[in-house]
C-alpha cells in the first residue's frame, strides 16, 4: 500500500491523498480535501503513526 498526494486543479486548488494498493495500483480510498500540502501530509503522519495499531468497526447493524 502506498499514498499519493494530488492537487484539485478544478476544486479551489486543494489537496489531497489517494490510498493506493502496492500490486495493481487500484485506489482503495481517497481523502478528504485540505487547503494546504502540508495538511495533507499532517493527516499521512498521523495515518503512519497509528497505523501499527490500526483496527476497524463494523458499525453496519450486519453480521
């Protein structure tokens, strides 16, 4: 898995990060929209930080 930064040249020119797979380089998500570059990049640190203890929620209502 891998992120790539981009730049919204027809939306107010914000940034943002697209969530990528390693093997066929499908975006798997994409983030919301920043105002600056290094917003995007606080929001990866953050991502990388807490990564190792990532886990999800299943709030669905489904088994």
């Amino acid at each position: 898995m891998y992120f790539v930064i981009r730049k919204n040249p027809t939306w107010n020119q914000q940034y943002y990060y697209l969530v990528k797979a390693s093997g066929n380089h499908a975006t798997l998500a994409t983030s919301e929209m920043y105002v600056s570059k290094q917003a995007a990049k606080d929001s990866l640190n953050i991502i990388f930080r807490e990564s190792k203890d990532a886990t999800y929620t299943d709030e669905t209502g489904e088994q």
